[in-house]
C-alpha cells in the first residue's frame, strides 16, 4: 500500500501564504501614502525593502522551526515558536528602517509591526487548529505500531490514544511472535509509516537488527523509546580540567542567573498587581461567603515541598467541612468533605489564588510544577525516576502539566497519570523560556474561563 505524503506541499502553501501576508501588509500600507511622486520615487527602494523583508522571514523559519511542525507539538510550544518568530522579524523591521534610507518604513514601522503581528498569529494559530480538527475527524492519520511493548512505551500508547488530534492509528503486531516475514506484509498490508520500539533490548539481537534493515527498505521510520524508568533526560556539554575532557550536564534554563532574576522579578510584580486590583475586592466576597456556608477558618494551610524539597506552607481557601484527614488522604471525585461553595471554587481554581501571597512571599512562582501534599511526594519520589527534578524550580500556581488536562485523582490510572505529569514537569525544567510562561499563563486563563473537567 502506497503512502501518499502531501506534507511538504502543505508546509509549501503555509510558506508562501505567509510571504504573502507580509507583502500584503507591506503594499497596503505603502499604498495609503497616496502622493504619487513619493510613490513613484520610492518603489524601488520599497520593492527592495520588501524582497530583503521576505528572505530574512524564511533564513529566520531555520532557526525558530516555523515550519519544522511534528504533529504532535502543542500549541503551547507552537505559540512560543509564532512569538519568537514574528518578534525577531519585527525587530529586523525597526532596524532596517534605521540603516536604510527609506522614509516609507521609517513612518510607518509601527502599525506595520502591530498589523503582521496581529494577523499573522491569527491565521497561524487557525492553520494550526484546523488541522488538529481534520486529524481528530480521522483525516491526514498516519498508520504506526508498537513493537515489543514495555511501560514505557504503554504510557505513549496511552497518550496517543487519548489525543486523537496528533492523528495517529495505532496497529498492534499481527501476532505475539515476531515473525519477520509476517511483519513485512503487514506493513505493507496496514501502510505503516512508524513503528515505535523500547530503546532498552526487548528483543533479540540479532531480529532488532533485521527489523531496522528491512524497516529502512521499507520506507517505514524506526522511533525508539528512552525507558523512563532509567533515562537520565540530561544534556552534557564537553568541558576541561586542564587537558582532561569531561561531559558536564548542562545547566538548566533557571540555573542562570539572569533567568532566575527575570522569572523572579515577573512574578513579584505579578503577584503584587493580582493582590492590590483583583484580590483587594474578591477576598473579602469569597471569604464572606465561605464564613457564611460552613463553619471554620477561611483559609486552609498545608505544608508541601518546595524549591529544593524544602517544606513551607502552602495557603488555600478552604472548600471542606473541617477534618482530619485533610493531610492524609487526597481528595477524590465526589468527595464527601467539599462543601457546595468549595466545589465552585475548586472547578474555577479560585480557592488557588491566595497562592500569590505564596509566590510574594518567595515560596511559589506563578508558573512551576504544582506542588503536591507531602505524603503525595513521598510516595512517588522512589517510585518515579527523576521525579526530583521537580524541586529544581519553584512550585507554581500553574503548570504545563495542568494546561494539558493532567491533574486530579484519576484513581486506578494514577500511577500512568503521575508519571505524565512528571514528564510534563521535567520538560518544564529543561525548557524554560519566559514566552513559555505567557503562553502557560493564557491557557490557564482560557481553562478558566471554559471550566477545568478535571478539577475536583
């Protein structure tokens, strides 16, 4: 079965739609400069502008990955690649309307900026959700396997399954014994595009060596899977000590100076703007309310680990009857404690917001892994690998993990949910930018405002 692949024409069309956009925006408005001898002065050094304006948004596309789009990406991280992308660009405008003598860019440099800026993100953003739509419907799928199965490669198949939007169809090998020839036809028979197989060997030598040769003949991908249990999930660099080489791990984002500084520096004005505007008026009506409805403290206070494993106390409103399994037992669906006010204030994650006095006070950041309840913590930390990792940041009041749906009690699948989280959190850590907060920060505004299912 032959696989017809029209993804290249599609990244083509998306190119030059986007050329055209900016030559558009360009032409327009050039042309509300409506004094002919201008124009007929200046269309030269315009046409020029414009020619060096769209050779510098395709060299830039190699260093963002614009358009290096795997269908799985998220749109948190495609909105990170969109902003970077067109604020580079921007700024090559603002400067080549410095260095250049074209008087047309200087005027008009600004609403250029705004306009591409705004348009741009519009139709990319659509592009992008169009076709995570057509791939939910089962359209533009691409057929793949998993061979010699672990748990790792369960929590994948698990994820894929799940988000019908990547537009993948999963085939299970046709039989439990791995024959070669069998294997073969089935490809061809299923039109398999990836087969996903454990790094770690799960098979035979010598059949792993086979499957790769004939997977090669075949035009079909080989994707292997780390083991989670045992990836260290590390990048080293190459360093001395004197002429002795050494592989060192490299830092992570927020180990820089720099970069913490910012974060920190964000979150305080952040926080102190949330405290003196919104919390200054909603406190008071929530806390009346929760006073009014059950009897007890309006704020609820729990020690969980944060920076560095370090414990502090974490500051909540309270949405339960007063208990005391409050420390030792999680919350789960229909949970008898949770009075009626405190289902509201969980399912809008108001009952989180005293957390910016947390994030005020140095113990929290606005975004970071959540933090969990100790005995949580306690329990998974030698049960999941690198599960410490989290610690290497601050606890956030958002997550990644939770504007990918991944929280709450999910019961006899938490053990598969937790270590989702995890990685989630990981990559988190390693992939810090201050972009990657904003666009954390929005779709948790948007989750709110929509209403989280899985809140509990």
């Amino acid at each position: 079965m032959q696989r017809l692949r029209y993804s290249r024409y599609l990244k083509s069309a998306v190119i030059i739609l986007d050329i055209v956009i900016v030559a558009a925006v360009f032409v327009f408005f050039f042309l509300q400069r409506n004094k002919y001898d201008y124009l007929k002065a200046q269309s030269e050094e315009n046409l020029l502008s414009l020619l060096l304006l769209s050779l510098f948004w395709i060299l830039l596309s190699g260093r963002t990955k614009l358009y290096n789009i795997p269908r799985n990406l998220i749109y948190t991280l495609y909105v990170e690649r969109i902003v970077t992308h067109i604020f580079i660009f921007l700024l090559g405008i603002i400067l080549l309307a410095r260095v250049s003598n074209n008087e047309f860019l200087k005027y008009e440099r600004f609403w250029i900026a705004i306009t591409l800026f705004t348009i741009l993100f519009i139709v990319k953003s659509g592009i992008f959700f169009l076709l995570k739509y057509i791939r939910s419907l089962g359209a533009n799928h691409r057929n793949v396997m998993f061979l010699s199965q672990n748990l790792s490669s369960n929590i994948l198949k698990n994820t894929l399954s799940k988000r019908k939007d990547f537009g993948y169809k999963i085939f299970e090998q046709p039989s439990e014994k791995i024959e070669l020839d069998e294997l073969k036809k089935f490809w061809k028979e299923k039109g398999i595009h990836t087969i996903f197989l454990p790094s770690e060997n799960t098979l035979e030598k010598k059949l792993e060596e086979k499957i790769f040769t004939e997977a090669e003949n075949e035009k079909i991908r080989v994707v292997l899977i780390p083991n989670i249990i045992q990836e260290q999930f590390m990048k080293y660099e190459l360093s001395y000590i004197e002429s002795q080489p050494l592989l060192i791990p490299t830092k992570f984002p927020l180990e820089y100076y720099t970069n913490s500084v910012l974060k920190r520096s964000f979150d305080i004005l952040f926080s102190v703007f949330f405290l003196v505007f919104i919390a200054s008026w909603l406190f008071p009506i929530i806390a009346i309310i929760i006073k009014s409805t059950s009897k007890g403290n309006i704020f609820f206070t729990q020690k969980r680990y944060g920076y560095h494993d370090e414990v502090f106390e974490c500051i909540k409103f309270r949405t339960m009857i007063e208990n005391e399994e409050s420390s030792t037992k999680t919350t789960t669906k229909n949970d008898y404690r949770i009075t009626n006010f405190g289902k509201f204030l969980r399912k809008t994650s108001l009952d989180e917001t005293p957390q910016f006095i947390n994030v005020l006070l140095g113990n929290m950041s606005i975004v970071g892994p959540r933090p969990h309840m100790l005995l949580v913590d306690d329990y998974y930390k030698p049960k999941i690998s690198r599960y410490s990792i989290r610690s290497l940041v601050k606890p956030g009041i958002t997550g990644l993990a939770q504007t990918r749906g991944l929280r709450g009690d999910n019961g006899e699948n938490m053990q598969i949910e937790m270590k989702k989280r995890v990685l989630a959190d990981i990559f988190y850590v390693k992939n810090w930018s201050v972009i990657l907060d904003f666009v954390i920060i929005f779709k948790t505004i948007f989750i709110l405002i929509k209403g989280d299912k899985n809140a509990i």
